[in-house]
C-alpha cells in the first residue's frame, strides 16, 4: 500500500470508528484509573432515570479531586473533566502544558516576538455557529475580523459554519475549492452522506466558508448522542433543539477537520478556533479523537453568567460562592454547560472577550482564559475631518421629521433644543440595564421640570419584541406628517407664481392680495387636521403581551406619558430599524449618527458593541464598569467622561446610587451647549483608532501563536512575557476647557487629575497630542496577492513583524 493511502486509512479510522480511552501509563495515574472503572460500572448499573436525574442534580467539584471519592463518583461532568485533565496531563509531559497563563488587557502588553512564525504550512479554520449566519454579536466579532484574518492567512483561512439557505443567497457565492486535500475532503463527506458547501463570504475580504448542512443528517443524532454520552458522560435532552444543533455542528466539525487531515498529502499544522459553547464540541472532539489539530476556545459570555444574571442576583460580588452544578441543573441547562466548560478546559488556548468575563469565566469554567482577546471594528476615516459631523446633522434631521409626526398636535418644545438619546439591543430588560435607565429617566424628568429647563429628552428603545403591526396612532401621525408639508409645498408654489407675475410687470406685491380665501382654507384645514384629543403614543406597535411587558409596566409605574408637561419623552420601536419601514426609514448606522448619547448601563455585558459602535461614529455614550467596553476605555483614558465614554459605576454602588449617577451624567450632558457637543463629539471620534481591528487584531495573532506552539512544539516556539507598563495608549485628560459646564466627574472608582477650565479649546493641538498616545497600528503582511492594499492604511503605518 502506498505511504499517503496508508496514511489515509490510518487516520480515517481515527476519526470514524469509536475513539480509544486516552488512559496515560505513568504509575501515578492507574490508581485513579481504577476509580473511573469502579465509578463507571457502579454508574453502569442504575437505571435511566438516576442516570438522567443525576445529570441535573448532582454536584461535581473539582478542588476535591482526586483526595475524595465523593467527588470521583460524582456526575458526568467529573469524569468527562477528568479524562481532559490526563489530556492535560499528556500535554504537559510533552511539553505543552495547559496551565501557563497569558491574560493582557494593555495594548502594550503584547512584546515583540522573537521569531518570525512561518505559516506556509499552517491552515487556520475559525468554527462559529454565527459564520454567514446573524444571531448576535459574535456575527459582527466575525465579519468585522476577517479582511484582517485574510490578510495574515491568505488562501490558508477557512471559515466553518452551519448551512441556512436563506443566509446563503444573499451573502455567500457558492464555488468549487482551490485546495486539494479540502475538495477531497469534501467530496468524502458529502458521498458518505453529508451535505457541505463551499464558496466565498461576500464581506469585507472574501474569505472562503465551508458550509455543514445539520438538517440533513439529523438522521445521525441518535448515534452521534450516544457516542457522546459513553465517552464524555454529557446527555443531551431530547427537546432542546438548540443543544441537538450543537450536537450535530460539533461531529460534522471534527469530521471535517479528521477527514483534511488524512486526505493532505504531508502533515500540516491544523489550527482550529471556535467560538461559543454551540461550536464548542467539535473542540472536545478533536481533543478525544486526539487529532493533530491545535485548539482555541472563545467564550464571548458564559452560558450560567448570562442565565445568573438575568434572574436578579448579585452576580459579581457572589462569584465565588455559586454551586455551579447546581445552578445550571436548577435552569435546565446543565448538558449544555457540560459541553461548554469541557470545551474550554480541552482547549490549548482559552481566551475570552474582556477582563471582566476573565474573571467570570475562571470562576464558572474553573479556567482562567490564557489571553483577553478584546472585539474590534473596521474603522474608516474621512478624509474631510469634521465629515461625520455633517453626516450627524444629516442624520439628526431625519429623526427630527420623525418626530414631527409621532408628536403631532403636541409639538410644544423646540427641536432645536432637544436631545435624542437611545439605547438598543437584545430584549434583556435587566441585562441591558433598560430598568435602570428608565428610572433614570423619570429622575431627570423631575430635574428638567424644577430647573425649568428648555431642553426636552427624547429617549429610544430600539429592542425588538413580539409584535404584531404598528401603531395606526403612529401610522397616522406619519400621515399628517406628510399631508401638512404637502400642503405647506402647494401654498409656497401658489404664492410664489403670484409674486413672480407681480414683479415681472415692475410692482411690489401687496401681501394681502398674495393669499386669497382657497389657501387660507387650506392652511386651516390642515391646522384642524393636527389636533389630537389622545397623548402621543408611546409604543410605535401593537405589543403582542402589552399588560406584562417589562417596558411599558415600568413606564406606567413611573408615569412618562408623553404628556406636554413632561419634559422627557420616551418612543419604544420593538423592531429592528430597516431603510424600508415605512415608520422610522432609517438603518441602525444612520440612526446612530443622528441622535446625541447611547446609553447602555448594562448590568451584564462582556464586551458591549453598541457603545464601541457609538465610539466610532463619534457618538458619545454610557457604558459601565460591569461591560467589557467600559473596563477597556477605563484602563487607556485617563478621563473617559472628557472623551464622551461616559462609565457607569455598577460594581460597587447599589442599584440607587448607580441610578443616581446615571441621573448625573444626563442630566450635566443636557445643560452643554451647541458647542460643547460638538467639542465632545470631535473628541470621541478620535478614539476610535482604539477600537480598530489593526491594533486589537493582535490578540488573536499572539492566541494562535500561543496554540501552535502548544500543540506542535517542535515546529513552534512562543515564549510571552507578562507586561511591564501601559505606556504608548493610554490617552490623558484633555488640557483645554471641559465638554460639560461642571467638572467632569470620575465615573469609577479611579480619580482623574485636576483640570484648568480657564484655557481656549484648540482643537488642532488636542488632536495632534491624541495622535503622539497611540502607536501606529498593526499590520499582517498581505498573504495573499490577489488582495487590494486598503486604501484606507495611512501611508506611515508601521508593519510590525510576525513573532513568536
């Protein structure tokens, strides 16, 4: 038999036929062995339903291990750690050991590598549920990456995810592959009956995505959970359809990554990345089928932090003193947080989005991540330095029309002087922080009206809920919206072809003679036709479950009616903006840059792309001290209320003095002027070099290092060091007059230094100091040469090396 074909069985047998134990022969294991087989007859030998209660309710810790035999005999999940703890074990004793740490949140944290890694013969698969495929914000993390992705990996990246037919029309070009041993693969895969598609991402960079159609072999789910319980010990129930995906994604995942490797010609050095808890076990499986794959995991937020969270404890402060176990059996999802820990304690490298879910994660995985990998965002510059700021007045004058309309027959406040805030996102009402800026709200209500304040808040709920059509109230405003400016259009063309013909013949027009009785008769009628005997509506939508919406029973309890004494307004839009609703015809981008602070005072949020969104827009916004964001921006600004990042104390404050200080921030954003906004707004937009791809990208750079030197020693060599200083990016307090009337109040637990209000604003002399505190960003040689230079790379950016 020819070398590669024997290559080729040998390793298609290990990734088809039933896995073989990974049992270690050093001395000091077999006692613990013989534990795992007296346990798993012991576990043999019950009946179904201990077995299925014992995979809710039983308790695992693995601090007790191996001393107690409570704790070997505990639940599933115990032994399926356990069996990637002796995984780790043969890392270890191989030179790869899992317990070195690596945990950065400093942009100058990352120290030049000392040799160049060279990736020729490296292919790098990034597995995510949301590849080609919009469920949340791992969808943005994705897309935004990948022209950075492909510019490092050229033809050498592959984007993994799960086929929707609907997704694919519109975003992904099906072709067939360039490289070999994949068409092979995928050709084996689909005559053995699977379906898998391949082609192009029709994003930014184009990067190839192969497409694993789960629906289609459903037919192996039984199979497939079998194999799963009587080797990792994880049952799946029958009706979590979502966990029944991830069964099948994960299986079709590491087939596909078994059957590259036995199908290419000489051994490469395979790097998987996946990301989220649905993605996780293609990982597990990698690891149990011990493929020559180096692994990375990335939790974006833990499954028990976001279930923990949501059911009003207090999450951050009781970190160490949950009884995991038990908490996810309480919730019915324990076979899910199974295959989540067990994903991130197999993995080479284990990463997760800020420090704040570090700290979650190490608690809740019972690993602590070896690097922070923050999310980033394409960043395009105008070349016109104040451009987004004709784009803002664009936008605002939009959303004034709107509301022109939904306010008819109450328009008593001027919409030169009103303020448009907004907060958008998934329908967390907790989570999100929309309680906490609704009370908030009515606070402020209360500061306007006693101060006797000219301004008026208008504030937006973009959170899509269960709905059945708009508004007709709303519908109807439009309407007269549009019905009055047609009027007002046929009275100023009439009047205009009057003075036209009198000046034509040399005489001034008499006013009176300019309207006759048919325009005055019009213009009333349109008048009468603004009178409303009903209150604005609230709601732009008929709510499916109104009476027990958390929303609109928080609004009625604290009395915003949208009355004309208030001085705060509220517009709830439970639906996603789009161009072409025939209500608010904006796209969220739009509608972003017309309104003047995003307010997000999330309790739990481990990034926050809605406030880095507003960052780089020029918006300013308020994040907290609980959001990845907001730990970021406080860790590189010395003043992050100067720069309009606005970080809500929610850690070490209670629910009341949070909201009091939220009160605060809006209601000192409310007293600036004109000016002071647009001084604000120019101060924003520059820190959005520090959200860009080009200087964040470089954590995942030093994560697959990391993960190749891991798994393939003797190919790689990494060697971190820990940061010594956060010099080079941290932003100071601007040295001119202050954005606000006030004093800019520290918004966290760390003080800022003193300011002089006396000096002038020089915008110029701000920007080119911005500019001195931020090192040029980092750019991946170009891989592929197929691929446009971006146009938008200053010409004197710096090309740092790729280092080990």
């Amino acid at each position: 038999m020819p070398r590669r074909a024997a290559r080729v069985t040998k390793l298609r047998s290990m990734v088809l036929s039933k896995p073989t134990p990974i049992i270690p022969q050093q001395t000091r294991w077999r006692r613990i062995d013989a534990r795992f087989r007296q346990s798993g007859e012991a576990e043999a030998s019950k009946s179904t339903n201990q077995i299925a209660q014992n995979l809710y309710v039983r308790s695992c810790a693995f601090s007790d291990w191996p001393g107690s035999s409570s704790a070997v005999k505990s639940c599933c999940l115990v032994i399926d750690s356990r069996r990637w703890e002796r995984v780790a074990g043969e890392d270890a004793a191989a030179g790869m050991p899992l317990a070195r740490s690596f945990s950065v949140t400093s942009l100058s944290g990352l120290d030049e590598w000392d040799e160049e890694f060279d990736l020729d013969d490296a292919v790098l698969f990034e597995i995510a549920w949301e590849v080609a495929n919009k469920v949340g914000g791992i969808y943005t993390v994705i897309q935004t990456k990948a022209r950075l992705t492909c510019e490092e990996w050229g033809e050498n990246y592959f984007l993994v995810g799960p086929y929707m037919e609907s997704n694919v029309r519109t975003q992904v070009e099906l072709i067939e592959p360039t490289n070999a041993a994949l068409r092979r693969t995928i050709d084996k895969m689909n005559s053995s009956g699977c379906k898998v598609y391949f082609g192009r991402w029709l994003i930014e960079g184009s990067p190839y995505v192969i497409l694993l159609d789960v629906g289609f072999t459903a037919w192996s789910l039984d199979r497939w959970k079998s194999e799963l319980w009587e080797n990792c010990s994880i049952g799946v129930p029958w009706f979590d359809r979502e966990a029944n995906d991830a069964v099948l994604f994960g299986f079709l995942t590491a087939w596909l990554l078994g059957e590259y490797a036995a199908q290419c010609e000489d051994p490469p050095h395979i790097l998987a990345h996946f990301h989220e808890w649905l993605a996780g076990l293609g990982l597990v499986l990698c690891r149990q089928r011990q493929l020559p794959v180096a692994t990375i995991f990335t939790t974006h937020a833990t499954l028990l932090g976001r279930y923990l969270c949501a059911g009003n404890v207090d999450f951050y402060n009781n970190l160490a003193e949950f009884n995991v176990d038990k908490e996810a059996g309480d919730r019915q999802i324990y076979h899910r947080y199974c295959l989540e820990r067990a994903a991130a304690r197999c993995a080479h490298v284990f990463t997760t989005v800020s420090q704040i879910t570090a700290i979650e994660a190490e608690h809740l995985l019972k690993r602590k991540p070896d690097v922070v990998t923050p999310n980033g965002l394409n960043v395009k510059k105008f070349s016109a330095m104040h451009e987004f700021q004709n784009l803002h007045a664009q936008s605002k004058a939009r959303i004034q029309e709107f509301i022109r309309g939904h306010f008819y027959g109450h328009l008593d406040f001027n919409l030169d002087k009103t303020v448009f805030l907004f907060i958008a996102g998934r329908y967390e009402f907790s989570n999100k922080g929309a309680d906490i800026f609704l009370e908030a709200l009515a606070r402020l209500n209360y500061l306007l009206r006693v101060n006797h304040s000219e301004v008026t808040v208008i504030a937006f709920f973009i959170m899509p809920a269960r709905t059945n059509n708009f508004n007709v109230e709303t519908l109807k405003g439009q309407a007269v919206r549009k019905q009055l400016w047609d009027t007002a259009q046929t009275v100023k063309e009439r009047f205009g072809k009057k003075l036209y013909e009198s000046l034509l013949v040399g005489q001034l027009p008499e006013v009176s003679k300019m309207l006759d009785k048919e325009d005055f008769t019009m213009m009333k009628r349109a008048i009468f036709a603004t009178q409303r005997q009903c209150l604005p509506p609230v709601c732009s939508h008929n709510m499916l479950e109104d009476s027990t919406d958390p929303i609109l029973t928080c609004i009625r309890r604290i009395g915003l009616f949208n009355s004309s004494q208030d001085r705060v307004k509220v517009v709830f839009h439970p639906e996603f903006l789009s161009s072409t609703s025939p209500l608010l015809p904006m796209d969220y981008e739009e509608f972003v840059r017309g309104c003047h602070l995003g307010v997000f005072p999330s309790y739990y949020e481990p990034w926050g792309y809605t406030p880095a969104e507003c960052t780089v827009m020029g918006i300013p916004s308020v994040s907290t001290n609980l959001s990845g964001f907001g730990c970021f921006m406080e860790e590189h600004i010395a003043d992050p209320s100067a720069y309009g990042i606005y970080i809500l104390d929610r850690r070490y404050r209670s629910v009341d003095e949070s909201c009091n200080q939220l009160t605060s921030f809006l209601f000192q954003f409310c007293q600036q002027s004109r000016r002071q906004r647009i001084i604000q707004r120019n101060r924003t937009e520059r820190l959005s070099d520090l959200l860009d791809w080009r200087y964040l990208g470089r954590y995942y750079v030093s994560a697959r290092h990391m993960a190749l030197a891991k798994a393939f020693p003797d190919a790689y060599v990494y060697e971190p060091h820990d940061p010594t200083s956060t010099t080079g990016f941290r932003y100071p307090r601007p040295a001119s007059v202050p954005p606000s009337p006030a004093h800019s109040l520290h918004s966290s637990p760390h003080h800022s230094e003193a300011e002089d209000e006396d000096e002038r604003y020089d915008e110029e002399l701000e920007a080119e100091k911005d500019r001195v505190n931020i090192r040029q960003p980092y750019s991946a040689p170009h891989k592929n040469k197929g691929l446009p230079a971006d146009p938008a790379e200053p010409a004197d950016s710096v090309e740092l090396p790729e280092k080990n």
